[in-house]
C-alpha cells in the first residue's frame, strides 16, 4: 500500500482528501503545516507528498526545497495543490523541484490522476535504483548495516527485502557508515560541477587518501559514484519532465550537453531520447495497481 502525506493547514480540506485517499486503498497521513509535514516526511518517508503553499510558519514552497536539499527525501514525488493560480506561482513551483501543480478547487478524481502518474513514474526510478544498489549487498559493511533483513543463497545475489528497499531505495549510495559525510557532499552537490578536490576538502582528507578509502570500501571511485548520482537525476527528469536534453545536462551538473550524452549512453547503451521514449511507455495502470 503506498503511503501518501497530505500537508494542509485547512483541517476541513486536509481531512476530506485524507478521507478519499483511503477509500481508493492508499495510506494516507497528515500534517497541519509545513514544520510538521517535514517531520512527518523523515519519520514516514511517503511514496508521495501532497502540500498547500500559504502556511503559517513554513510555506510549501519552504518545504520542498528543505526536502529536496536530504538525500532520503530528494526524489519522492511532490504535488503542489494550492490556491495561488497565477502562472508565476505554478513557475515558481515547477522551477523549485515540484512534480506537478494543481490548482484549487481540485477535484478527487484531477488529485488521483496526478497521483497516479507520479507513482507510475517513481516506480520505473525506483527499479533502476534497486539495481544499482544490488552489487553492494555483497559488502561486509552493507551487510552488517542491513542486519537480518539481507537474505542470503548460496550461487545467487544477495537481494534486499520489501522493507530493507523501502527505506533504502530512494538512495543509491551503500549503507556504509564511514563513508555517510562523502555520500552527503556528492548528495547535496552532485548538481554543480564538482572535483575530486572537493569532496575531499569537505570532509577533511587528502585527494589519495579519500580516492583510496572510497575504493576499498565500494569498489567504485569517487567520480563513479558522483556520476552514478547525476545519471538518477537524469532519469527522473527525463521521465518527470519535458526538458530538453540540454537543460537537463546543466541541471545534474554538466557543462556542455555532448559530455552528458556521451556519459548516458556509457550507462545505459541508449541515448537520453531513446531512453525517455523507452521508460514513458511503461505508464498506464490504473490506481488499484498502484496502491
């Protein structure tokens, strides 16, 4: 059942769409306002947020770019259902990171299309995270992080469960400890053009010795794991938006499209285009085989 969170500081409305969010077999929760919709978002982690702008306190603007700026909340779905209409609102929204804008009065039935596209959407994401996550169950340390819930067969992969990929899928870094403030630099600014020089001043190493300790502990390097971060984003906006191939490359943190390009096709064996054109025919459930 996927978890929806409604932030609403009207209680009338905020109760109405929680009402028929359940009758369509979705779980879903509230909050009355922006501070206690980002609290619910880190202990919940929903599979998708709905917000009102105009809060006391927080405004939903406020929310998503907090909830964009944490590698645990950075892609989950986010709706904004609002009373600001002009098109500089719905601008503002769609540049900050929304997934989609709905205007009130809102229909249950508008509300359920948009949640729909949006899961639709995640899932293709989340499959391809769960893939890349997949090599490192292999990890001692990954391992000893996951605990009990990593099964294991003897000639096969180590695959997480439903739980272990719930609360893990969202991000492809390997839960290793050591590494978390590494994984937190490359999270927070994978999007801007950053050196290995970089990352290791932020967490106060040599270049030699983090590319080193980075290596032994994934097998990767640093730049591999910064691309590896950069090609997700890519893939969401593809799939979550009709950018240009171009806009996208500047948005995950390439200066010139060519390099993106050519560093796609490396990961995936197709173009961005083919790839966007691939995954968009994935869509077309309907909400009983989503929630």
């Amino acid at each position: 059942m996927k978890r929806i969170l409604v932030i609403e500081n009207k209680t009338s409305t905020r109760k109405f769409f929680l009402k028929e969010l359940k009758a369509k077999g979705f779980d879903a929760i509230g909050a009355k306002n922006g501070q206690i919709g980002i609290q619910r978002v880190k202990q919940e982690l929903p599979d998708l947020i709905i917000s009102e702008i105009v809060m006391p306190s927080l405004d939903g603007y406020s929310v998503l770019t907090k909830l964009r700026q944490m590698g645990a909340t950075a892609i989950i779905p986010f709706i904004f259902l609002s009373e600001k209409a002009t098109q500089a609102d719905i601008r503002k929204g769609m540049k900050l990171g929304a997934d989609d804008y709905l205007t009130k009065p809102c229909t249950i039935e508008e509300l359920l299309e948009a949640v729909i596209a949006q899961l639709e959407k995640q899932a293709v994401i989340k499959q391809w995270y769960i893939a890349q996550l997949q090599p490192f169950r292999e990890l001692p340390e990954a391992e000893n992080a996951l605990g009990s819930n990593v099964k294991t067969q003897q000639g096969s992969e180590r695959l997480p469960d439903k739980a272990v990929v719930d609360s893990t899928a969202l991000s492809i870094f390997p839960p290793v400890p050591q590494l978390n403030d590494i994984f937190d630099f490359i999270e927070t600014h994978y999007y801007q053009v950053i050196s290995l020089d970089d990352v290791a001043h932020s967490v106060g190493y040599s270049p030699a010795y983090l590319t080193d300790l980075v290596r032994r502990k994934t097998g990767q390097s640093v730049y591999r794991w910064i691309t590896k971060r950069r090609m997700v984003a890519a893939c969401s906006l593809l799939l979550e938006t009709t950018h240009s191939i171009e806009y996208i490359a500047e948005a995950v943190g390439y200066r010139h499209a060519w390099c993106f390009f050519r560093q796609f096709r490396k990961s995936f064996g197709m173009t961005p285009r083919d790839w966007r054109s691939t995954y968009h025919g994935c869509v077309g459930k309907t909400y009983e085989d989503i929630a």
